[in-house]
C-alpha cells in the first residue's frame, strides 16, 4: 500500500502548475484511513466525470485514490453523468481499469442544477456527425480512434463552452473539416436536473460522508457553493474545474466568491492547470 501511495504521488508531483501533491493526498488519506478505521467505506463524489479521460490528470487521481487499499473497505464512487452516451463508456472503464462494479458505484444519468426536478438543454454531436464524415473519408473530422472518441463523448449545457471546444479540436487537426459543415451536427437533447441535495439521496450519500468532491462542468464553482451550504459537507478534498477559456487560461466565471466559502469552510486553495484544488486543513 505505501509503494502504491508513492509512486501515485510521484505520478501526480511530476504534473505541471502543482507541488503540493504530497500535503494533498496525506490530507486525503488520513481522512480515507480515519473512516476504514471506524469500519465506513471511505466515498467519492465526482459531477461531469465523461468517462475518467478527460486529461491526464484526472487519471492520475483516480490511480491514486483506487489504487490502495483501504483496510479491506471498498471506495464509493457516487457519480452525476449528463452525457447519456459517455455512461456506457465510462462503466467500461471503471471496471475494465478499477475491477469497480456493483454496489461500490453508483452512476446517475443527470445533471446537478440549483433546482431539483427541472431539465436543462445538453449540447452534443449528433450520429449524423460520422454519417456525413466517415473516418478515412476526404474531408474527415476526426484523424484517429481517439479523436472519434473524444467527439462522440464530449457535451455540455453550455453550448459556448462546447463550441469553444470544437474550435479548439479543429486548431489541433482533429477537426479537418471546415466548421460550417461541422456545427449543422450539433444537436440538442433534454436532461433531468437534480439538486445537490437530491443528487447525495440518490446516491444514498449523507453529506458528511462525502470524503472527496471532484466538479468538472461550467457550473462547477456554483455547484461546490451549493454543497458547501449543506449541513455537515466538509470533504478533505475539493477539485473543480474552474479555467475553462482555449487553453485553460482564461477565467470564464467569477471564482472570488467560492474560493472566499471554501476559505470560510476551512480549506486552502490552490491552482493547478485548469482546475482549482481546496485541501481542508482541519482534521476529522
């Protein structure tokens, strides 16, 4: 377990824009061991996780978290899915990658929106997509298997943010086509909203149970406001996507007023790439 800890901390420690990795996760495994301890199987609550490859970070965290083990107590994984199409994929993974499957994982096809009940409109390619650009076809969209993945998996309720990423796909030669022939593809589909509160009863999660809180959605830095409001919420970790301009630079939100709640919750907030991590600095 400890050589597992540590090359996954190495793993994570050679990343770019980030040096605190070890302080991070010794926060979160002291917080994983407390509740393996007291016999409680340590829980993760991840918002928009796509299929887990979304970058390589994210990867990273996932090896880092799986790959020990936690006195014999298995890691909830509670995760929120609006992409109907990414749900298939991402169960594959996680038990191709993790062996995770059955009761340990609980995977929702929604999205968490401030009011519970309602639908939101989620962005995506449509099938026509690889019917009008097959691949190995003149004028082809996507150049290689991952690309085509990638395409078919990716989404939002943001439509700007997803056209920022078609533009961003075609600046990398993933996208050869000329983006009036693409964007006449994108279609758009209803998606049932669920509440932060709904979202933990569904997947039978107290809020004092969420160890480790990963957001990767536009909305993210109201979602984590959201969950900070909740009586007993208090994970050891907090990691939400809150850069999302071309190449992750740009602050597209207002992140002032999350990073003041999360001091106030007691947590210090860093930055890595484009996400923004708060490690709590109280003890369980």
């Amino acid at each position: 377990a400890d050589f597992a800890r540590e090359r996954s901390q190495r793993r994570l420690a050679a990343w770019p824009g980030l040096r605190r990795w070890s302080a991070i996760f010794s926060a979160v495994y002291r917080r994983f061991e407390g509740r393996a301890r007291g016999g409680v199987s340590p829980a993760v609550l991840h918002i928009g996780p796509n299929d887990l490859r979304a970058d390589a970070q994210t990867v990273a965290f996932y090896d880092a978290l799986l790959g020990v083990a936690w006195r014999d107590r298995v890691v909830r994984l509670i995760f929120a899915e609006p992409n109907g199409r990414a749900l298939r994929a991402l169960q594959r993974r996680l038990r191709e990658t993790y062996g995770r499957k059955g009761g340990s994982v609980r995977i929702m096809n929604a999205a968490v929106c401030e009011q519970n009940g309602s639908s939101l409109t989620f962005h995506r390619f449509s099938s026509g997509l690889h019917e009008h650009f097959p691949p190995g076809a003149p004028g082809v969209v996507h150049s290689d298997s991952n690309a085509r993945t990638l395409l078919d998996l990716i989404g939002t309720v943001d439509e700007e943010v997803l056209l920022q990423d078609v533009r961003r796909f075609r600046a990398a030669g993933w996208i050869t086509a000329e983006l009036a022939d693409v964007l006449p593809h994108l279609e758009k589909v209803p998606v049932r909203c669920l509440s932060p509160a709904a979202l933990l009863a569904g997947g039978r999660l107290p809020a004092a149970a969420v160890d480790v809180l990963l957001v990767d959605s536009p909305s993210a830095a109201a979602r984590v406001r959201e969950l900070l409001a909740l009586s007993g919420f208090a994970p050891a970790l907090v990691r939400f996507h809150a850069f999302w301009g071309p190449a992750s630079g740009e602050v597209d939100i207002d992140i002032a007023p999350v990073v003041q709640a999360l001091a106030d919750a007691g947590f210090n907030v860093y930055r890595s790439l484009a996400f923004l991590l708060a490690v709590t600095n109280r003890s369980m």
